[in-house]
C-alpha cells in the first residue's frame, strides 16, 4: 500500500462510517476525558453560531445544545457519511428550530457564509484526514470564523508515558497496514498545521486507558 493511499478519503471514510458508525459511542471509553477538557476550554457557554466538523452520532451535539449553549445559539453539523447525517438530525429533533445537520462531500468548501461562526469543533475527526485534509479544515475554519472565534479539536496524538506510547506505536502500525482496521484514524501530530498567527488558547494531553489525545483551542485574530 503507497504512503498516499493508507489516508481514506471522503468517499472511503463515508463507506467505512456509513458501516460503523452507529457504534461510534462505544469509544467514549477513552475520549470522554479529552472531550471534556475541548468543552472547558472552548467558551460554549458565550457562543452564539457553532459549527462541527464530523458531527458523529450527534451524541455531543444533543450533549452541548442541551446542558452549554445558550438558548438563542445556533448549530451547525457537518459529516461525510449519511448514516451519521441521518443519526444526529434524529438524535437534535427536539432542536430543529436552531439545529441543522448537513451531508458534505469532504472536498467543496463548508456551506457557511465567511465570519459567520464563533465556534469551530472537530472532536476525533484530523486524525482521520490526510495532511492535505488538515490544512483544509484550518483554512476553512479560518473563512468561517468571525474574529476573535475560536477552534477547538481533539485527536489521537502520539503515546507522550511508556505505556502509551506503546498503544500509539501499536495503533500507527495497525493503521499502516491497513487504515480500514482502525477506522482510518491515527494518531497525529498537528503542530505543522495550526495557523502560526493564532492565539493557543488551551493545549493539553491526556491519557485515557493508554491512549493519547490532544486538545487545542486556537482563537483567531481579532
């Protein structure tokens, strides 16, 4: 397999969460923690226009419109994959009136207007993009944000202790062989990606049942 095609692109990462997706919650195991920190970190609590990048099941989504955004904020959710779509539209109908979820193709830019958002989210979903798919998310994200906005994600980063760094050169491995066996997520580094004129809000690691994630909160340029 080349080094380019172990990246699942828009298409084969659809197919692969239009399969299993529905079972996406069962990893809350280990991201609940590194969740819970973007959240802490990310100010939903003044937000008034959130857009997420990867909207999964909807389960954070319902989480946050429920118990952190004020009541006059609205939301935004985007995936690749209509199994996930579908999921999180039934998962927010209590909250259609300022909820919409979105099928995206993964290669056109977001369907949001420039400076519109305050919030940007991508729970566990770079680790999953390419390089190239990173850089996008950031060059979008900063089309997007209003200034001063922030971006928050989380992602499965590098082992940083002895036994994690072991479950993360297990998990590369397996990733290398065939990205289909871990869903096509990795853990990556995002260093060379953030936009080097944001402010780094929040950066922090944690490590949950010996698997790293990062959070990173950048706030845009006022």
């Amino acid at each position: 397999m080349s080094r380019h095609s172990r990246y699942l692109g828009p298409a084969q990462a659809a197919s692969v969460y239009d399969r299993i997706g529905r079972w996406q919650d069962t990893q809350g195991f280990y991201e609940r923690e590194a969740v819970a920190a973007m959240v802490r970190s990310a100010r939903l609590e003044t937000a008034t226009s959130v857009v997420e990048a990867g909207c999964g099941t909807g389960a954070f989504a319902a989480s946050v419109l429920g118990h952190l955004l004020p009541a006059e904020a609205t939301y935004l959710g985007l995936d690749v994959s209509r199994t996930m779509v579908e999921l999180t539209r039934r998962r927010l109908a209590s909250f259609a009136s300022r909820a919409e979820v979105q099928l995206v193709d993964g290669h056109t830019s977001w369907p949001v207007p420039d400076h519109t958002a305050d919030r940007v989210l991508a729970a566990y979903v770079l680790d999953l993009f390419s390089p190239a798919e990173i850089d996008g998310f950031f060059t979008e994200a900063a089309r997007i944000l209003r200034p001063g906005g922030l971006v928050a994600v989380t992602s499965l980063a590098p082992g940083n202790s002895y036994p994690s760094v072991l479950v993360s050169a297990i998990w590369t491995r397996l990733w290398r062989a065939d990205p289909h066996l871990t869903g096509g997520c990795r853990p990556v580094t995002l260093d060379p990606h953030l936009p080097a004129t944001w402010r780094r809000f929040h950066d922090a690691t944690t490590v949950s049942w010996s698997i790293s994630s990062r959070t990173i909160v950048l706030q845009a340029p006022s």
